[in-house]
C-alpha cells in the first residue's frame, strides 16, 4: 500500500501514534514526533495543542528541510472536514487548509470562478504552500499567498484567531513558517474562470535569452524556462497563454527568439514520463489543467531529489543569471533541472517576493546532500550582490544575520511570533536557527 507524502503508515482520528516512519516527500527528512495527529475537528485539533509543549504542523509533505520537525506533537489538518465554500458574490473560496489544490480547484471552476495562480504542483496542501512563499509564475501573478484575505488559527492556548487582509497583523500571517499557530481554514480571492493554452519550444539560445530576458520572461500568462546548466541552451521553455475565444488558439511562431516547437509532448525533466505532464501543444483547457506542470492525477516523480529555490528582483534578473552561468560547472554534475520564473510583489513580511517583482532560480538536486550543500554556498555567494532571497520551504545554508537584512519586516514578524506564541509551542530546531534573537521565536 503506498501511502499520501508525508502521511504516517498509521493513525486514526485523534488517536496519536508513533509512526514508524514518517517522512517528506523527497525521503531527505524522517520526523522525530514524539506522537503524531490527525483530528477529525477543530476541537479535536484544540485540545491538542492546548495540551502540547511542543507542536509542528506537516502539509503534503513537499519541504525539503526540517521545516515541519518537531520532537513532540506532528499534526496533520489533512483530517479535518473538507470545507469548500464559494462565496460568487464576493469571489472567494473558503477552503479547509489540509485541501490540496487539486482537491478543490474543479469546484471553484464550475462555478465560473478560478484562482489568479497556481503552483507546478496541485498535490500540495493550501496552508502549507501559502506559508512557506509557494508560487507559480508569471510577471502579473503574485504568490499563492497573495490570494489569501483572511484565515482563522489555533493559536497556542488552544484558541481559535481569524485574521483577514487590512488587519495589523495580517502581513505577517500568511507566509508564516508554521510558527503562529495551526492554520485550519483559508479563504482565497478569485476571479472569472478562464482557460489557457500551453506550448513547449526547445533549445533557447542563453545568448537569445540574455538579450532578451524580459521580454521572453513576460511573453505569456506563465512563463517557465527549463535548463541543466549544462551548456548554452534552455532545454525547454513552456508558455502559457489566456484565451479568450473558443476553439484552436493560434500558435506562436516556429521560431521563437531561435527556439523551435516541440515535437510532442515534453516532461521538464529528461528521461521522465510526459504522460504525467498538463497538455501541451497548444490545445486550450481549464486554468487549473494548465497552469500546474503536472497532472493531478499523476505522480510528478519518484520524489527522489532536493530542491532549492533564489528569489532576486526582477530588474537583476538578468545580471543574476550570468552570475549563475559563471559557476555552472559546479551546478550541472549534481543537478535534474533548474527553472526559471517570474512572480510579481506581495505585501506578505517574510514571502521571497515581499515588495519587489521578482524572477525565482529553481533547483532540482539530486538526492546527495553533501554534494549539493556546498554548490548551494557557491549559488549564495553568486547572487549574493543582488539581494537574493531563498524559499523557505527548500534548501538553503544562509545564516539568519543574512536573512534579517534581506526581509525588511523580519524584527515584525519575530515580535508577532513572540506574541502570539509566548510559550514557544510552535518553535522547533529550524526556526530557532533562522530567528536566534527571539529565543527560536
């Protein structure tokens, strides 16, 4: 029997189990939970954290550090009732913050209403990808976070605390890093449905591409552009476009900035499946089949890998990008693929996109840490002059003197955290390295 990423073997309702392995999603990372959770209701959920010294909350799984690891209470909110409540006249969503994507984005589309971005992934839980700065791509499309206008929490007494977007706090609340409480529902805003066709070209020149990075960056709705690093080409480039007319959408040019259409279908990591890939070759669909990588329905991969992810301002994106191919040599031998995108500025403290429009450098390692942590210090040292942020759901060895000058509003949230969660039931290893001056927040 397989078993959901980041789901223990056994576990029943609020009975806690000591799993005999738990684990994320790539493998990388076994919990150390003392006990782990799955209530069946929000006063299940209460009573838990009111009685715990020490409680972690894990999503789908889809980190690649010890984000989520905790030596006592690991609670999934995957059992919590699935909520999906469309309000059409104020466009929004609200939703059960265990749902994956994939398990509530079709509803949202036949009520003719759509979210403005998603990730590669529909697999992933919606509190989980909104807390650690998840995105999609696209100059115009911010974070999945950007969406969210108001959530309720279990804070650390076990109380309930609903905060929505114009309160003081609600800046530092999204993107949280799992350190003000357990997120139990979210409501997203959305917009009228809409479809989008995709197209994949291959063997983008870099020269091309330096010469017009932005221009090929914001040439469609989303834009993805996939490279190994290993030599002057981007392996593969997916655009994709809104349509707004039925039938066949007119195909872009069959030379493209001297890349040239795809033959078939296309996987953005060589040697896997397509068949696991959103359609391709121009044929339009509903938003939430497109703009995903990969099916819902599919496997993306064996989740044997790690990852990593750079934010810069979109204005250094360019000048970025040179700096990373001058250390390629030591990114190609442990790399699967890189990718680069575009997300537009949010107002969310500690999202990697916080106040500028940024491009994202994206890293699938292969699964051999100590190979990839010290091509990681080459990357952060590269992008160094450019303000670079990491994603906080990946791999990065930046200490936290670094990351309190690159978010403005880092000594906010450290406060906020201290605040809401006085008792540190929320703190674990990993947040005690990234915020030492707050006692680990």
């Amino acid at each position: 029997m397989t078993h959901p990423p980041g789901q223990p073997e056994t576990s029943a309702g609020d009975a806690p189990a000591t799993p005999r392995a738990v684990r994320n999603w790539a493998g990388n990372v076994t919990f150390r939970a003392a006990r782990f959770h799955t209530p069946a209701s929000v006063a299940e959920l209460r009573k838990t954290v009111a009685g715990s010294r020490a409680v972690r909350v894990l999503g789908s799984g889809h980190s690649f550090s010890t984000i989520a690891d905790t030596d006592g209470d690991l609670v999934s909110v995957a059992g919590l009732p699935p909520v999906v409540e469309i309000d059409a006249g104020a466009a929004t969503v609200t939703v059960g913050a265990g749902l994956r994507f994939a398990e509530f984005t079709g509803a949202v589309h036949r009520a003719g209403l759509a979210l403005h971005n998603l990730g590669s992934l529909p697999h992933i839980s919606v509190a989980g990808a909104c807390a650690t700065g998840t995105h999609g791509s696209g100059t115009g499309n911010g974070t999945l976070a950007s969406a969210v206008r108001a959530l309720e929490l279990i804070t650390a007494d076990g109380e309930p605390l609903v905060l929505a977007r114009g309160d003081a706090d609600f800046g530092g609340a999204v993107v949280s890093l799992g350190a003000l409480g357990v997120v139990t529902r979210m409501t997203l805003d959305l917009v009228p449905a809409y479809d989008i066709a995709q197209w994949v070209y291959e063997d983008l020149p870099y020269a091309r591409l330096r010469e017009h990075f932005d221009a090929i960056l914001s040439a469609a709705y989303s834009v993805s552009l996939f490279t190994g690093w290993r030599d002057d080409r981007m392996e593969q480039v997916w655009l994709k476009q809104r349509t707004g007319d039925p039938g066949p959408t007119p195909a872009p040019p069959a030379d493209w900035f001297g890349a040239t259409p795809a033959a078939g279908p296309r996987h953005p990591v060589p040697g896997m499946d397509p068949a696991h890939c959103t359609r391709q070759a121009g044929v339009p669909g509903p938003w939430h089949a497109r703009l995903p990588h990969f099916r819902a329905e599919s496997a993306p991969s064996s989740g044997d890998e790690l990852q990593s992810e750079y934010f810069v301002a979109r204005r250094d994106g360019a000048a970025a990008f040179d700096a990373l191919a001058r250390i390629r040599d030591r990114i190609a031998p442990v790399l699967r693929i890189g990718e680069i995108r575009t997300v537009a500025a949010d107002d969310q403290w500690l999202s990697p996109a916080y106040g500028r429009d940024s491009v994202a450098f994206h890293f699938t390692w292969l699964p051999v840490t100590a190979a990839v942590t010290p091509v990681l210090d080459a990357i952060e040292e590269a992008l160094a002059p450019f303000a670079v942020r990491p994603h906080w759901g990946k791999l990065f060895t930046m200490g936290p003197e670094r990351l309190a000058q690159l978010y403005e509003r880092y000594d906010d949230f450290g406060a906020l955290a201290v605040r809401l969660d006085p008792r540190g039931v929320f703190r674990n290893d990993w947040l005690r390295r990234q915020f030492p001056q707050y006692g680990g927040i």
